[in-house]
C-alpha cells in the first residue's frame, strides 16, 4: 500500500481503512504494539554503521512494557548477537535474512540452501569475474561465513557483516549447514551481479540487499517468511506489529505487518509497499518513529 504523504513522517497513522490494533488502555501508548521488528543496515543504523543514540534506553523501555524488539538483518546471528550483547536476554534475532531464528542461543527456524546452489552460485562468480568483475562470494553457515578470496578489500567489507569467518580452499567442501551465499559487487550489484543469477530464480530465493549486495537463498526464506512464523509462535498479530525497513529484502516483511514503515531514502519499492515513511536513518528515524508511536 502507497505511503499517504504525510509531511512529517514521525506523525503518520495507518492508512484509512486498516486494522491499526489501536485502542484505549493499551500498555504500548496509543497503539497496541507487541513486536517491532527492524532492519539493521540503511535502517536502524547509520550510514557509518552505528547504532542510533537513545538506542538502549529504547529497548528498556520497550522491554519494560513487554514489547519485543528484533533486528532482521542479511548479516549472521554472530555479528547481530555481538552488537546487541548487551541486552540480548530474550531478544529474538532474524538472521540471514529469515534463514535463521535464533532467541537466547536456541534455533527456533532455519531455512537452510541445498548444497547444489553453492557450487552452482560459485561457477557464477568464476564466470563474473573472468569478465571483469570485481566480486567475491561469502557462503553463510549457521557456525561461520566462508570466503576463497582473500584480498583486503573483500575481507574488510565480509567483516562488517560477518564478525565470524573463515578463508577456506573450497566453499563448496565446508562442513555447517549453510544459509546463504552472499555475493560482494563492488560495482553494482542490481546491475551487474544480480542478472547473472537470473537462472537461480527458478529454484531459489534471489534478493539484492544492499548496494553492492545480492543473496541466493532458499526459495521459502525470507524476512517475511521468518516474521510471520514468529507471529504465529508468540500470538501476535500483523495489527501489534511495527517493522521498517529500507531495501528489497525487506519487501516481505512490511507486508507482514500493519505498522510498517520505509525510510526516507529507501528503495522506491520499498516506499511503495509500506504503510508509512519514517525519517531516514542518519536523523534516528527508527527510534522517533517509536517514540512517536507508542508515546515512550
């Protein structure tokens, strides 16, 4: 559903017509909010990768009044869990872009991908960088990333989102139950990386989720996949749940929840599908968006 437009995002109410879960009494302020839900990258985060001031007040507030609050990141349950170590206790992580649930150390879903795709995915990047390419594969496992390539600048950019990796011979050969495969541009992965997986389609989940960022996963693992088991498990409904989001891998999980919102800046698909707009990341569009919302 188109964002109504609404000069100031932080004051936006759910569209006419929709089943908002507002109602008086309510313990979340003015709406009846039990889970929000939040992409890391573009979203919470800033552009230098930082967490928003005010963040941890936030989640003692919102833990305070029983709101649930998870990260939904293409990053590893490792680097999500070391950021929010915190004040990870209960704390539900959507990992892997919806391959992997992990809540208190415990698995409670994953999605795994055939071990076919991993080679299939690996000749694809041989042949990409035969024709100039400059990209590189991470192949996600619960337990570790796996990278071949090991020049600085790759393994910088594997770092940020995978605190937890290993440079291995052969990725097709590590033993873990594997994720995903991750594909570095670092041209443009929309343009360049993404159309040469084209023939993934067909079988598997292909998802660009950053700028330079492109994911082959599962045909069923999804952000939105992982939301709605997660609603279905707690007893919450899409009406108690907040979720923003910025890229295309967020696409499923807006439509997993009435509250959802894009960042100013974010893809224009991403803008078309949410309910609402949040201010972007690099004005604490996540936070006042809450604050704004449950009245904290």
């Amino acid at each position: 559903m188109p964002y109504s437009q609404t000069p100031d995002p932080t004051a936006a109410e759910p569209s006419a017509g929709s089943d908002s879960g507002s109602g008086s009494g309510s313990d979340s302020g003015s709406a009846d909010i039990r889970l929000i839900v939040t992409d890391m990258d573009g979203t919470l985060l800033d552009d230098d990768k930082k967490v928003p001031a005010g963040l941890w007040e936030t989640l003692a507030r919102l833990r305070a009044r029983g709101v649930l609050f998870s990260p939904a990141s293409g990053r590893q349950y490792a680097t999500l869990a070391a950021e929010f170590a915190e004040v990870a206790d209960g704390m539900v992580f959507i990992a892997e872009n919806g391959a992997y649930v992990v809540r208190d150390g415990a698995e409670l879903s994953s999605d795994p991908l055939d071990p076919g795709a991993v080679a299939g995915v690996k000749e694809t990047v041989r042949a990409l960088t035969a024709a100039g390419v400059d990209v590189g594969a991470v192949v996600c496992g619960k337990r570790s990333a796996y990278v071949e390539r090991t020049d600085a600048a790759f393994l910088a950019e594997v770092g940020r989102y995978y605190v937890r990796h290993r440079v291995v011979e052969d990725v097709t050969a590590v033993d873990d139950d594997i994720l995903k495969v991750a594909l570095f541009d670092f041209g443009s992965a929309e343009e360049t990386t993404a159309p040469a997986l084209a023939p993934f389609t067909r079988t598997h989940q292909v998802v660009v989720s950053g700028e330079h960022w492109v994911d082959v996963m599962s045909r069923t693992a999804n952000k939105g996949a992982a939301l709605r088991r997660l609603q279905r498990e707690l007893g919450i409904t899409p009406a108690q749940t907040m979720v923003f989001g910025d890229y295309l891998n967020d696409l499923e999980m807006l439509d997993a929840a009435d509250w959802s919102f894009a960042m100013a800046g974010a893809h224009p698909e991403v803008v078309r599908r949410a309910r609402h707009l949040a201010p972007s990341n690099n004005d604490n569009g996540v936070l006042r968006t809450i604050a704004r919302v449950l009245d904290l």
